[in-house]
C-alpha cells in the first residue's frame, strides 16, 4: 500500500497501542476467571470489536481484533493481572497485520492511526519530546532557607530543573525542619505529578493533618512542584492551570485601592469614641482613592460583633468594597448573626485552610467574599479548589497575601486562572522581605492592575546570596508578636 502511515511503525509499537485502547475502556471490563461468559466484546464500532478472552489465572489472558467479512488475528498476550495494574510488555510481536488494522476502519483504526503518527513524528515533536523527559523527571533534593519571617525552600530535580516555594505565618525556622523532614516522602517522585504529591503529604499522618504549620508548609512545596512543572514545559503556571480568564489583576495597596485596618488597640466594647476613631480611618482612606477608587476595613477578627455592627452601619455612606476579617474562624453562628445585620460586603478566608475550612461559609451563605492565601491554605492547588466552590456559589475570590514576591507571584498564576476574582492583595514596599531577594518579571501598571506574570514556571529568580544576608542580619529576625491592650491584657 503506497499511502500506508503504518509503513516503518515497528509492530511493538502497534501492539502498545492497541493496549492503551484497551485500557481507556476500563479494567471492569475484563473477563475474569469464573465470569458466565469466557469472552468480553468491548469498543464496538461500525462492526469492528475487541474481544477479550478469560485465561486461567486472574484477569484477561488474551485479545482479538475482529471485523465482519474480515480475518480475525491475535492481539498479543496480555498480563494475567490486569486488573486494575498496568499492563505488562511482552517482546514478542503481534500477529495483526497493518492492512487488517486499516481495513477494519471505524474509530479503533482511527485512534490506532493517531498513536502510530505521533510515533513517527516524535524526532520533530518537541511536545512529544518534552512528555517523554516529564516521565522521568525526578525530584533529587530539598533544602530550606529561613529568611527573616519568611522560609524559602528549593526543590532540585536530577535534570537540573528547580523550583522554589515560599513559607509565610510560622516560624520560619520549625518550618525548614518540617520541610526537610517532608523530603522523604518527595524524594525520586516525579515532581510534574503535583496534586499527587500535595495528597501524598497532607494525607502522610492522620493524627497531624491539616492545621496551620503544616499546611503552610505543603503550600510552599506545592508553589514550587508547579514551579517545577512551568519550567519543564517551558511555560507561565497559568497555563497548566487552564490558561488566563484576564490579561490583569487588579491590586491593592495602590493610589486607587486603599485598605483602612484596626493597626492600634481595638475597642472592647461600644464606645463612642473608639466607634468615631475607625469611621475617620475609612474616611480618610475614602478621601484618598477618591470616589472611584476601592476602600476596605480590616477588622482582623478583632472588633467584638456588636461594636462591629454599629461600625458597620456608620460607614456605609463611604461605598466599602468589603469588610475583612469580621469574626474569628470556628464558630460560624457569629458569621450568620453579622451577616444577617451588616449590608456591606463581608470576606473572610486568610485564616483558613484548604477546601475542607472553606465549604462552610458557602453553604451556610453567611460570606460575601472569599480570601485564600496562597501561602496559608495548601498552595497553588488548594486556590484553584477552592475558587472552583466559589464559583459555584456566585461568591468571587479576592486573595489575601502577605509573601514576599515569590509568593505573591504564585498568588497571581492562580489568580490569572479565576474566572471570578474581585482584587489582589499584594506589598512590594520592602517591609515584607527587602528588594533583590526574590525578582519578578510584571509590574503595576497607573491604574493598580498587575501585568500577568511570565514563566516559566513562577518566573521569579531567587538570589540565595541575597536571602542569607538577611537571614544573618538580627533586626530581620523572626519574633513573635506579644501585643497588648493598654490594660496588659492580650490582644489579636
């Protein structure tokens, strides 16, 4: 046959083929010792069927390729265990001929056909290419660098890929010693097989799953396993992520978005004046942004719900965007009470972790708009998930981050990927972690909207040089808060 594509296919290759078509159609399928019938007919097609045949041992013993009018001939042997496991690959060759696999025609032909020219053209595939070498990657190191406030990790592959993640909100040094600890569940994985991993780590200990060290953690190393994964493909993270929903992201802090926030000692009670003091922060930050700029209030779970609802009431001639924080997580009667009494959009999210901690706000309704940190609630992974509740329940996302640019660049690849997202959290005025330690490619443009990050990968380089000069330098180290009322008393 002068046209025939199967011409120079090795027969190996068609019998692998044909195994992957097998497969596609599920293990239950299979004849199985024991079963009413020695045979199973599966892919039917214009005529043309695979029948599988029972062997003695458990599982699918042998194949055939039929047609109606045409010869039928011997697959290949099959792996007495094929339930549910990959198939085996035998060396000896198929007896179908390429001629009966064309003559068969229908959708088998066809997809045999497709598998057979990918084959042929993968010396000038580079996507072919690049699947290949991303079934062998694997991860080779791990090492954390404490930095300041902030931990750093960097995940090494044997094919000198790297990937970098960023730990926020633990102490920096227990969460090198978690991370490195972790290592041993990463080491030799693929690293491309990130969600994998993330339930591999957050599933490694029932008794120690979830809570806030752990999963800030695991966030790191998801950021840099998709890291990784951009880098290998040589392309931006929001593409794996299914591409960007919008060519910016709006931000805030900016000249156009402002966030007033309880920054002194929070009222105990309803006193007037303490009332008075936080209208004038939103009043301000209003006169500052203009009429057309974005204004929030940061409660940090701090102002006690009647207070907060009288607080609520009096700026709402200030048109706020949303108000944060207005209860601490865990007893979500308090959201529903607030909600039922305050007419400005509340959010909440920053101090909740994955999935699991969000769902409630969305299916009691009693959250206007959602927070995730891509550095609190699981990583890169987590953000995606949790978007795709959201969305579901009409609530739009607006992110809470804290990180330095390495996190806040990941917190943007998932953002670039939300269809529903309302606005950013972002500092890039040094205090979080000083310039040159963690270099980004996108910038703010005049009207607070973030250009979208370029890979690949994160697309932020990590100076190491950098990181340990602040992390030798004491007035960056890490301190826990001890704050006080002006009574002594403990406050958030």
């Amino acid at each position: 046959m002068a046209n025939d594509p199967w011409a120079g296919v090795p027969r190996s290759f068609v019998r692998r083929s044909w195994q992957q078509v097998l497969r596609r159609k599920g293990a239950n399928l299979y004849p199985n010792v024991g079963n009413r019938n020695p045979y199973v007919n599966i892919c039917t097609v214009r005529g043309a069927y695979i029948r599988l045949y029972a062997g003695e041992s458990r599982g699918c013993e042998s194949a055939s390729f039929s047609h109606p009018g045409r010869s039928s001939a011997t697959l290949s042997k099959l792996n007495p265990h094929i339930r549910g496991r990959k198939m085996a690959e035998e060396n000896h060759e198929t007896a179908l001929s390429r001629r009966e696999i064309l003559a068969a025609g229908g959708a088998l032909a066809a997809a045999g056909f497709l598998m057979a020219q990918d084959a042929t053209s993968a010396e000038n595939n580079p996507g072919v290419q690049a699947a290949d070498r991303g079934s062998n990657i694997k991860i080779s190191a791990l090492k954390a660098f404490p930095t300041g406030a902030k931990c750093f990790i960097r995940i090494d592959t044997d094919q000198n890929v790297r990937g970098w993640g960023e730990v926020t909100g633990s102490d920096p040094n227990v969460a090198a010693a978690l991370a490195e600890s972790f290592f041993e569940l990463l080491d030799r994985e693929n690293p491309t097989r990130v969600e994998h991993l993330w339930q591999k780590l957050y599933r490694a200990h029932r008794d120690m799953r979830g809570g806030p060290l752990i999963t800030h953690v695991i966030a790191a190393i998801d950021m840099a396993l998709w890291d990784i994964t951009g880098k290998h493909w040589g392309v931006p993270v929001y593409r794996l992520l299914g591409g960007p929903c919008r060519d910016k992201i709006r931000m805030y802090p900016t000249p156009k978005a402002h966030k007033a926030g309880t920054g002194g000692p929070h009222p105990l009670s309803g006193d007037p004046k303490d009332i008075k003091q936080l209208v004038s922060m939103v009043e301000n930050a209003r006169k500052m942004v203009g009429p057309d700029g974005c204004v929030m209030f940061d409660a940090h779970c701090a102002i006690p719900p009647a207070t907060l609802i009288q607080f609520a009431n009096a700026i709402e001639p200030f048109d706020i965007l949303f108000l944060e924080e207005v209860a601490v997580p865990g007893n979500i009667d308090q959201f529903i009470r607030l909600k039922q009494q305050i007419r400005i959009p509340m959010a909440t999210g920053e101090r909740d972790r994955t999935i699991w901690e969000m769902l409630p706000y969305l299916t009691n309704r009693c959250i206007d708009i959602l927070q995730p940190d891509v550095g609190h609630t699981g990583g890169i992974s987590q953000v995606k998930k949790i978007a795709t509740l959201a969305e579901a329940f009409f609530v739009p996302l607006a992110p809470h981050n804290t990180c330095s640019e390495l996190g806040l660049t990941a917190g943007l690849h998932a953002a670039a990927s939300v269809p529903f997202l309302l606005i950013h959290e972002g500092y890039l005025d040094g205090h979080i972690m000083p310039p040159g330690v963690a270099r980004k490619n996108w910038e703010i443009d005049k009207d607070g909207y973030a250009s979208l990050p370029q890979g690949p990968g994160l697309g932020v380089e990590m100076d190491e040089a950098a990181m340990a000069k602040v992390a030798a330098d004491p007035r960056k180290k890490y301190k826990w808060p001890s704050a006080k009322y002006q009574d002594g008393s403990v406050r958030d």
